[in-house]
C-alpha cells in the first residue's frame, strides 16, 4: 500500500535527518530501525545512503537493521563485513553481548563429498564437532571462541580449514553460518560468495586477539 503524499514527505524528512545525524552521532535502536522503515517504504533513492550511514555507525543495532533491508543494496554486505572486522557482537534480548565466536550448524547429507568434509570437520575440530538429532535427521555443529588460551591461537589452528569448510557446506540446505550472533543462512539473502568475505574477515579480527583467558 503507498503512503499518501504528505506521509511519504514526512518519511523522507525524517530519514534525511537520520541519515545526517549518523554521521555525526550513534543512534538508538529505534532510529535504526526509524530509518530502514522509512526508506524502505517511501524512499528508494535513499537506500544506498542510508546503508552507507548504518555501515559507519559499526554498532549491533545498526546491523540488525541494515540486515533488514535489502542485501543487495550497496553498503548492507559491506557495513556487516566491516562490523564483523571490529568485532562487534549482536545484543541479547537482557542486553549483554553475545560471545565472539563463528560456528557453523549442517546436516547430514549425500551429496558427493560430504563424508570428506566431516572427516577434515572432525580432524580440525575434533571431540567438539557436536552431532544433533533435529527431527529425524542427524546434524553437526562446530565452533571457534573464546575459551582458555587466546582466541589468536585458537584461529591460527583453524584458520586454513574453516574457509574451506565454508565454501563446502554454505552449498547445502540447511547450512547456517554464525557471526558473533547473527545468523547466515545458505537459501538466505546473504548467500555463499558474500559470506566467504564475512567468514575472512570474521578470522581477520580474531587473530589480533591476543588476550590470554585462564
């Protein structure tokens, strides 16, 4: 349904001005959320300028709500790419950060190779590779974090296998990749070739983590 003239001429304003006050500040939630609404539905011609300001803000709620729009708006890929690379971290409902970590969710499958890739799963990650029953289907799970030692280490050990067990598995259904709490689906609008750079650039600001936790 379009918005009538003088509504449609408000939204614009009003995106205009967020638009503007992103530049020079961070904004809320609710502004984030404000200025996707807006352009979305009565601004086009905005969108790239909006993605672009929701990229330089690198905060949680500015990615939740460039995830919202459209992926292939220029600035929605490139704004969760250079979040990922600085480490931020989506918020809970109760406000905390979720852990910094990547994980891949898969199923059993048949297509040809599968085998191959679990095995090399099982080598680099080993006992920790976790095997669910959802449904009545069998599925695996791995993951990179924070833990004992520093997370510099605990990528250096991964870092040539999880891009290549990427590559395999974001072609199957029911793959989800996980970036410091959000969430990539295969079938999803961030597909396979756009993660990839996610999933480097995810490995690129680990390895700078060189903190040691006991």
């Amino acid at each position: 349904m379009s918005l009538p003239p003088q509504h449609r001429e408000q939204a614009v304003a009003e995106a205009s001005t967020l638009i503007d006050r992103a530049a020079r500040s961070a904004l809320t939630a609710e502004q984030c959320q404000r200025l996707v609404g807006h352009v979305v539905a009565a601004a086009p011609g905005l969108l790239k300028p909006a993605a672009h300001a929701l990229s330089a803000q690198r905060s949680a709620v500015a990615i939740d709500a460039l995830l919202s729009m459209p992926a292939n708006v220029p600035g929605v890929v490139e704004g969760v790419y250079a979040a990922v690379t600085h480490g931020v971290r989506r918020r809970r409902r109760d406000g905390s950060d979720c852990p910094a970590m990547l994980a891949m969710d898969f199923r059993r499958s048949r297509a040809k190779g599968f085998d191959d890739v679990l095995a090399r799963a099982r080598r680099v990650f080993g006992p920790a590779v976790e095997q669910l029953v959802v449904g009545k289907r069998t599925a695996y799970r791995f993951a990179l974090r924070e833990g004992r030692g520093t997370l510099a280490g605990r990528v250096a050990a991964a870092a040539v296998d999880v891009p290549w067990l990427h590559g395999r598995l974001a072609k199957l259904k029911g793959t989800r990749l996980w970036l410091n709490g959000w969430r990539f689906d295969a079938d999803g609008p961030i597909r396979a070739p756009a993660q990839v750079q996610l999933v480097r650039g995810w490995l690129s600001w680990a390895a700078s983590q060189t903190e040691t936790r006991i």
